[in-house]
C-alpha cells in the first residue's frame, strides 16, 4: 500500500497544521489534560482518514481488448440509455459509479486505446449523485479509442465536497488498460459512456473496483 502523490502536499501542511494546534493547546491550557488528550485524539483519528484516503493499492491486471474494467472504486447507480451531449450528442450506455469519501480515489483506464480527447469544465458542486451533476458540475471527459475503434468516454465528476479534478490524460497518448487516468479530491462521481448493445456484466447499486471489476464486455 503506497500513498497518492496527490496526497503529498496536504499530508505535509495538514500534520503541520495539526502539530501547531496540539502545541497551542498544550501553552495555553498546561492543565487541562482532557482537552489536551481530546485534541490530540482528534489529531490522530483525523490525520489517519486522510492517509486513508490517499492510499494507493497494487492492482496488476492483464489488459483484455475484450473486456472494460471499472474506472473507479465505488457503487454503481446509474445503468441507463441516455443522450450524451458533450462528445457522442447521440443515445449511449450510461454507468455511473458513486465514490463516498471512504473509496480509493485513484481514477484508471478501463480500456486500452488511443486518447482522443480531454475536456475539462469548471462548473457546480451539487451531490454527486444528482441527475444533472454529470452536465453542471466541475467535470473532467476523457475519450479513449481502443485498437478495434470502439470510442469509449470517461468523465470524471466533482461532487458537494470535493473541489479538485486531476486528469493525467493527454490528446493522442496511448494509454493501457488499468492505467492511471486521474484522481479526484473527496468525493465525487465517474460515468463511462458505451455503444448501445454493450453486455453489461454489474447490476445497479453493485460496489466495484478499479482494476478489478469488470463492468460490460465490448
């Protein structure tokens, strides 16, 4: 278990942060030792959450043209046809995968292929979970076209709390299967969008993992 380079710099200014406060309260209150011992019960437990949800596990699979693997860790709870206006403007297969702020964050290719194009879109931050987040939120779409040229696009979605998108995709970079597409900060949603007629292999509120879970079949 390794920790996500995204996590670096607020690991360094949080255990900081957190140092200074347990040092102000030790000064200013020498003889409360329950408000010491809370505060730095606080310190620890919250300290450990971020480490926790930064962690970056080893996932090695075997790319498989024929196969798409869950871009993300989480539940699934879209499973819809649906318009996809930004890229396709045509009806595609919707999945939508939920990340609460307790799932790995790291966000990977489901396919292998050939990057198209990356979008990125400032935008709200509604629940991750609501219908319109996908259109109105800070979103980030990554388009992917495998060796048979199966266009597949991935969109990662900012959600009420989190406020940072990372996409490490660039437009005509060969990317592989299982690979490292990008992180978001605390919370947040991915959709993957499919020809119509994919064989879907999850059911609807199906908790999935990256590099793990296989989602549909091309």
């Amino acid at each position: 278990m390794a920790i996500h380079k995204e996590g670096y710099r607020i690991l360094a200014i949080g255990f900081v942060i957190l140092v200074l406060i347990n040092l102000i309260t030790a000064i200013a209150w020498p003889s409360d030792t329950l408000l010491k011992w809370m505060i730095l019960l606080f310190s620890l437990t919250f300290y450990v959450f971020i480490l926790f949800f930064f962690r970056l596990p080893s996932r090695h699979l075997e790319p498989d043209p024929g196969l798409i693997y869950a871009p993300a860790d989480g539940k699934v709870v879209v499973i819809e046809e649906t318009i996809e206006n930004e890229y396709f403007r045509d009806q595609r297969l919707q999945i939508s995968i939920f990340m609460s702020p307790f799932n790995m964050h790291s966000n990977r290719y489901p396919v292998s292929g050939s990057v198209k194009m990356v979008n990125y879109h400032p935008g709200k931050y509604m629940v991750a979970w609501h219908p319109k987040s996908s259109e109105l939120n800070e979103r980030s779409s990554t388009v992917i076209v495998t060796e048979n040229g199966t266009e597949i696009l991935v969109r990662q979605i900012a959600g009420a709390v989190a406020r940072r998108i990372v996409t490490y995709a660039k437009p005509g970079q060969k990317v592989i299967q299982g690979g490292e597409l990008g992180f978001i900060k605390f919370g947040s949603r991915v959709d993957i969008f499919l020809p119509l007629g994919t064989e879907i292999e999850v059911p609807i509120l199906q908790q999935v993992k990256a590099n793990k879970s296989i989602i549909a079949k091309i």
